[in-house]
C-alpha cells in the first residue's frame, strides 16, 4: 500500500517541475517581448506629429502664473495681466500641471517644454495600449489602433495642462479595468481625484466615466450583440463607497468648494457665440476639414466594427463610445479624450494579424529594432534653435522689442494668441486679453473683442477702451482698416505682426481731409 502510495504522487509532483522551469526559462529568454517594439512605433509618431506644435499659445500665461505662484507663494485669486479685466476673480484651476512645465522651462528652454509633453503623450498612449492589450486585442492589432487614434488626437498635441488630466483618466480607465478583474483597486481613486482637480477640471470626465461603469452594472442581459453583467452587492457598495469619496476628495484643493464648482459656473456663464468664434478648438467638427474626415473615419469603424464583429458589446463601452463620439463632433478640443476611450474598445475586435506567439519572439531582433528606433526619435530631437525658430515665426518678438526699446505706453490691443506671449516675456505691458476665455466672458470683454476683430464698429470700441497700440498679425481683417484709417499709423512692421499707434485727433482731421 505505502509501495503504490509513491509510486501514485511522485509522478505528480516529477510531471510539474518541468512546466514551471520552461515558463521561467521562457521568461528569461523572452526578456525583450514584440507588443514592446510595436508600441515603439506609436511613440514615433507621437514624436513627429509633436515637434511643431511647439508654438502653444496657451503656454506662456501657464508660465507667468507658475512663475507669480513660486515668487509671491500665494496663489492667484485676481487678475492683474491685463487692464480689461484687472481685479475679477480668478480661480487658477491647473496651477499643479503648470509647475512641471514652468521647472522643465527654466532648466532646458523650449526642449524642456517639448521634453514634458512628450513623455505625457507617451504615457497616455502606452496606457491605451496597454488597456487595449489587457482587453485582448493582439499586439499589432492594438498598435495600429493606438496609431490611428494618435493621429485623431494630435489637434490636441502642444504643451498643454489638458494633457495630465487626460493621463489621469487614464489612469482611471485602468483601475476600473482591475477592479472589474480582481474586485480590488478602488481605494486610489480618491488621491486620484484629489491630484486629478489640481492638475485640470476635466476631473468632471472622470465621474462621468464612472458613472457609466456604475449604471452599466445595475442591469444583467444580453440584447442580441449587447451584454451587461450586474455588479454584485459587494461591488457595487465598494464602487459607490469610491465615488462618494472621490467626490470628497475633490476639496483637497487651494480654493475649496470654488474649484469644485468652477466647470459648471464656467458652464453656466458660457457665451456660445464668444467662445466659438474666439476659440477655434470649441468649435464643432467641420467634416469638410482633415480632421472632420478623420473623425468620419472614426464612426464608421465603430459602426464596422459592430457590424462585422462577433465580439459582444458591453453596455459600459456603448455608453463609454457615444458619449465620446458625442463630445468630440461637438468640440474639436475632445477628440484625444475620444481616442482615449474608443481605442481601447475598437482593438480587440480586429484580426489583422495573428495570435502572438511567445515562443516564436525573437528579443534580441526586438531589441536591436526598438533600439533604432529610439535612436531616430532622439536624433530628431530639435534643436534650441529650431524650437526658437518656430516660436519666432508666430509670435512678435521683435515686435515687443520695439515696444520695449522706444518705453511705449499705453493701453494696448492684441491679437488673442499673442496675449500670453506678451504676459510672459513684457509682464510690464498690460494686455486685452489672452488665452484664459473664461474671465472674459463675465463682462462683455469677449465680445467686444470678437466684435473689434471681425470689424464690427471697431473704431468705436477701440475708443471705449481708450485703446493707444494695436497689435495684430499681418493680413487679419482689422489690419486693412487701420492701413486705411487716417486715426491710426503704422510704426512697426514684420513678417509677424504689425504694431499702430493712435494719431492725435488734430492730426487725424487734417490727414483724413488731404
């Protein structure tokens, strides 16, 4: 007995080494896997499709408030850039994504700017990726979605604070991506929130990504290609316990309950017309446009996609999927945050290319390949100069020289995207208006400067303000009329902009009658 006894377990115990040691083997001599060189192929386009969009108008205000934070170590509850809206309160809701640009800026220039947003592209897109792989899409099946969602996105791409808050939800998606695994997870979402509200409001996309998870699961069924799978009690208090102290963790902030309420009062005030001429990335898509096309193509792999695939539909992802096809048709600014959402989703329902096997990988061919490629994005790393290059053709530098080295004053009018620029490198001068459209809603300042751009009773609101310079590129609308306007003359002129000062009126009489 005690003979069959061994004879029975020693080959059990024999029989499972082996399986052990050949997946440790396998490890060790897979240590360079193929779904790695792939996604080294997304990066590099990431970092074409990055370089020139160096020249963010947005960016320079970005860096006035993080350098006003770090030297007076208050942050901003007031305006004081510009004399049209000096004293309005201000709520600066993405102080925190400011400081990692404002400290790469100060140590390498304009390629620590382009260094910062890169790795946050880099790391928004391998977080796509890496979802759609846990999904179960194929390595190359999810690269070449990751890619044509990267170029979907790239409107979006330049220095942006909107970037940590997409990485955030990210981040999100993968929890969640977890929690419905393993049931565990759900404890981070809180700090996430209460990082997330610092760094940018689109923290509101973050409860709405949970909200569809957590309504998705209330119900069970299939309908037809449609599943849904209802959360258990324990889930679903432990989702619920998590969504209540995100929302509590929101207050963890410089400004309180304020910043909390921010987006909707921001919504609440928003002047349609004002921000969808002033602000051309709030416009809807234009499907006459490359990116309008892009977004057609958008659909109709979804609606493929659905047509063709055996693969069910989880009623979270069709929540998830229209309501971000929804935003982006709606708001240009939004199709990154689709192609974060939609990559995911469409990936693991293609069949372009085969399972990947691990036995069949190749890692030092991977290596060798990932390596070249990581040598040409760092060769093609532009230089101080050409970044500089790039920023000089769209902003008036030697225009403000000139304000400088003559000690011009007076109340200034700028083009919208210069406003910014000037805030940064001339904070002595005190501009119209600039990137934060916001705090120029409340009192008409936005409108006035829609109505002076578009030359609608522009002389007339130029005289309201009591405006002495205009700052405008070349070949804009309101340039023309003052090239033909006896009240205003030309002192400077570039490639870029063109600077006029106001003729007193004895002068402008006297020149308009000749």
């Amino acid at each position: 007995m005690a003979d069959s006894l061994v004879e029975t377990t020693a080959p059990a115990t024999t029989s499972a080494a082996p399986p052990i040691g050949k997946a440790l083997d396998m490890q060790r001599r897979n240590f360079f896997p193929f779904p790695v060189l792939w996604f080294s192929l997304v990066a590099l386009e990431i970092s074409v499709l990055a370089d020139p969009r160096i020249a963010e108008a947005d960016i320079w205000f970005h860096l006035r408030n993080a350098q006003e934070l770090l030297s007076r170590h208050s942050f901003l509850r007031a305006d004081f850039y510009t004399f049209t809206t000096a004293g309005a309160p201000l709520l600066n809701h993405e102080w925190l994504s400011e400081l990692p640009y404002y400290f790469a800026f100060q140590a390498a220039g304009l390629r620590g700017l382009l260094a910062v947003y890169l790795v946050l592209l880099w790391l928004i897109f391998a977080g796509v990726y890496y979802l759609a792989l846990r999904r179960g899409a194929n390595a190359g099946d999810a690269a070449l979605v990751t890619m044509a969602g990267v170029a979907l996105g790239c409107y979006s791409f330049g220095p942006r604070m909107l970037h940590f808050g997409w990485l955030c939800l990210i981040v999100l998606l993968l929890l969640l991506e977890r929690f419905q695994q393993t049931g565990k997870g759900l404890w981070v979402l809180p700090p996430l929130f209460g990082l997330w509200i610092n760094l940018h409001g689109s923290w509101v996309f973050g409860f709405v990504v949970m909200g569809a998870y957590i309504v998705s699961g209330l119900v069970e069924g299939q309908w037809n290609n449609v599943v849904a799978e209802r959360w258990t009690p324990v889930q679903l208090r432990k989702l619920l316990l998590a969504f209540a102290a995100s929302a509590v963790a929101l207050l963890a902030n410089p400004y309180g309950y304020k910043l909390v309420w921010y987006p909707f009062d921001v919504y609440a005030s928003y002047d349609q017309r004002a921000i969808l001429d002033s602000v051309i990335e709030w416009q809807s898509v234009n499907f006459h446009t490359g990116w309008g096309k892009l977004v057609l193509f958008m659909i109709f792999a979804l609606l493929g996609t659905a047509w063709f695939s055996r693969k069910p539909w989880k009623l979270c992802d069709i929540l998830l999927a229209t309501f971000a096809v929804w935003a982006s048709l709606n708001h240009l600014r939004f199709l990154l945050f689709a192609a974060i959402i939609l990559v995911p989703i469409l990936a693991p329902r293609l069949r372009l290319f085969g399972p990947y096997d691990a036995k069949k990988d190749k890692p030092w061919l991977n290596l060798a390949i990932t390596a070249a490629i990581v040598a040409i994005i760092v060769g093609s790393y532009p230089s101080a100069a050409q970044l500089q290059n790039n920023i000089d053709s769209q902003f008036p530098r030697d225009a403000l020289r000139f304000i400088q080295q003559r000690q011009l004053t007076g109340r200034l009018f700028n083009w919208y995207d210069f406003g910014g620029y000037i805030e940064f490198y001339a904070p002595a001068i005190k501009t119209f208006a600039d990137g934060r459209a916001d705090i120029f809603m409340y009192d008409g300042v936005l409108n006035d400067y829609i109505n002076i751009n578009t030359i609608e009773r522009p002389f007339e609101l130029l005289d309201k303000y009591k405006i002495d310079y205009v700052l405008f590129p070349v070949n804009k609308p309101l340039t023309y009329v003052l090239d033909h306007s006896p009240a205003w003359h030309m002192i400077y002129e570039d490639k870029v902009a063109k600077l006029y000062e106001r003729v007193p009126a004895a002068t402008a009489t006297l020149r308009g009658s000749l």
